[in-house]
C-alpha cells in the first residue's frame, strides 16, 4: 500500500466511524415492552430457534451455519431478548467457535459422521456474530463481550479484508479465509457487506480497516450498480471487475440483501437500492407474474425476472426497498409470517421490518 493510498484510508476510516449513527440508534422502538417487533420476533423464535440456542434453516437439510447464528444473534441483541442470545452464544460457542482462531466453522450438519464438515468460516457470519456481541457488550457495558467482537474482528481482518488487485486502493470483504483468490484475484458476494455492522464493530473494537472496507464496499457496489443490477457474486482482478465464469450473470437470493443492507445502514439514495427499486417496478409492470409470487432472481442486466417464490419475505425487501427509492409514503409490506415460509426469507422479512422502523420510517407498512 502507497502512502497516498494509505492517507486515503487514514481518512475514510475517520469519516467513517465519525459519521456512525450511535449503536444505540432505533433501539427505544425494540426497548423491553414497546418493541413494536414482539410478536414477528417471538414467530420467528417458534419457527426456527431451537431450545439449545441452534437457528435451524430447513432447506439446508435442517443445518445450521454461522449466518445463521449471527443473524438470530444480532436480532435477539437489537431486541433486547437476553434468554434467547443467551442460547445462541452458548450453542455457536460450543459448535462452531471450533477453528484455530477467533472465526466460526461455516455449517454443522445435525445428522452424520462429520457435524462440522468443513472448518473454513463465512465472513459475514462472523460479522453479524460479532455485531451481536458489540450491541450486547455495549448496552450492558460487558468488556468480554466486547473483548470476545475485537478478537474475531482482528481476525476478519487479518483472514478476510485484502486490497483490492485493480488498482482502486479499496479493501476487499472476501467470503472466507480460504477458496476465494486465485491468480491474483478476489471473487466477492457483495451481499456479505453489512456497512451498519462493520462500522459499528471497527467503533466498538478499533479494526479500522473493517470500516475502511465498509466504505469501499459501498464504493465498489455503487460501480457495479451503474453498470446493471448487483450480481451475486462478482470477481475483482488487474483489470477490473467481471462476473465468476463458474458462476451465471444473475441478481438473485444473494443479493436480495444488498439494498436492504444498504437501507439499514442509512445509505437510503444508494445507486444499488434505486437500481433494484426500478427493477421491481418494471417487473411488476411489464412481467406475468402470478398473484402472490415474489421476484427473486433477476437477469442482471436486462433486468427480466428468471424466477419467483410464494414466500411473502421476499416480497416483504422489494415493498420496502421499492418505497424507500420512490420516498413513497407507506409500502405494502405483508404481515409477517411464518406458517408457509422458510427460514432465509422470513429472516429477511423480520430485517426489511427493522430497517424499516429504523431506516425508513415513511415506508411503515400497508
């Protein structure tokens, strides 16, 4: 890294964390009895918790996986539910907290010889994990919380955030510590960039470099969304930036999550959030889609819809993200449930709920 490189992130890393919201932003609208997420949130925790603290996702042959873990984590840290992280913590501690380091095992598997298969970690599992503890630590001024986030955030660092191979001076938030660079190149899912976490983890535990790269992640997004819809995995090399051959040019069940991220995090005119806003739009004005399906894989560039789902979580991220672009006032975000939808998109529609509350309190639900 060159020294003008180098001030440059000196800089954005202090523009960064000088510019977080407070980690306590939003919190009274999920303090104690007036969570206005009660109910979605006790659903949820009857759907998908089990009583050990194990987040089980049903279409992955019952696993469960650090994204998981850290999802229901940090859900239970926002709304204040100590029963619930408690079981979480316990259990990913004991299950997955197994590698040589400070990062979690990736999947446990509940049936067969090997329940951890494959030790490599998930960064945006750990992010999210680490978030948690930062928001617990932070509320009940918990230094081995805190102390347990800056270990497997100098870790994410040192395994998962290198520089960028084009050229740009950026940090790159790579998928895993291993299997994702070859030949001097990165492939990234831009849906592992979480900026809101990223910011509020350098803060709390000072790896600086996380807000660094939540910055230019932002950056490298908003490239790829002048470009077209957000892929879900892209590959960063010398000469810039290209889709995986080994993957299809699709935006779909991976970036779903990059707007709603983005709107989380306070980035409300994000090129990628009015990118996916205008996609929605045209899909619903141009394509035959049935009553009660849900856009959720697009062609990246054409913008045509490839596929559809009944479960209303999907539809749940494009109300509100479609609102939020339009600075509508209201957005038809269905009741959350979770008798007919599977874990991933009812976690998504229990997070399009918070970032609404918190992000975009003109989209309230109708």
């Amino acid at each position: 890294m060159n020294r003008r490189t180098a001030l440059r992130h000196l800089a954005t890393c202090a523009a960064a964390l000088a510019a977080t919201t407070p980690l306590s932003a939003g919190a009274d609208a999920f303090a104690g009895d007036a969570n206005l997420l009660a109910a979605p949130w006790a659903a949820w925790k009857a759907a998908y918790l089990t009583e050990e603290g194990r987040v089980v996702d049903g279409l992955q042959d019952g696993a469960s996986h650090s994204e998981s873990q850290g999802y229901g984590l940090a859900l239970a840290a926002l709304f204040g539910d100590d029963a619930a992280f408690d079981s979480i913590f316990a259990w990913t501690e004991q299950n997955l907290a197994i590698r040589g380091d400070a990062l979690l095992a990736w999947r446990w598997l509940p049936r067969g010889a090997g329940t951890v298969p494959d030790r490599n970690n998930a960064s945006d599992g750990d992010l999210f994990y680490a978030w948690a503890l930062v928001l617990r630590g932070t509320r009940d001024a918990a230094p081995a919380m805190i102390a347990r986030a800056g270990a497997i955030a100098r870790d994410l660092v040192a395994t998962c955030v290198r520089p960028a191979p084009d050229g740009s001076g950026r940090l790159l938030f790579i998928p895993a510590a291993q299997g994702f660079d070859t030949d001097g190149a990165f492939v990234l899912n831009p849906s592992y960039y979480m900026p809101r976490a990223m910011r509020d983890v350098a803060r709390a535990t000072g790896a600086s470099d996380l807000a660094v790269a939540a910055a230019d992640g932002e950056a490298l997004i908003g490239d790829l969304a002048r470009a077209g819809l957000t892929p879900d995995w892209v590959k960063v090399q010398p000469g810039g930036m290209v889709i995986p051959g080994d993957r299809p040019d699709r935006s779909g069940y991976e970036a779903i999550r990059v707007p709603l991220f983005l709107l989380w995090s306070g980035s409300t005119r994000h090129p990628a959030i009015v990118r996916q806003a205008q996609a929605y739009q045209r899909a619903n004005a141009t394509e035959r889609i049935a009553t009660g399906d849900h856009v959720t894989v697009f062609d990246r560039v054409s913008g045509d819809v490839v596929e559809t789902s009944r479960h209303v979580g999907y539809g749940a991220v494009a109300a509100l993200i479609t609102c939020a672009a339009s600075r509508d006032r209201g957005a038809p975000i269905a009741v959350f449930r979770t008798d007919d939808q599977a874990y991933y998109p009812a976690t998504l529609h229990l997070m399009a709920l918070v970032a609404q509350i918190t992000g975009a309190p003109e989209c309230m639900p109708i």
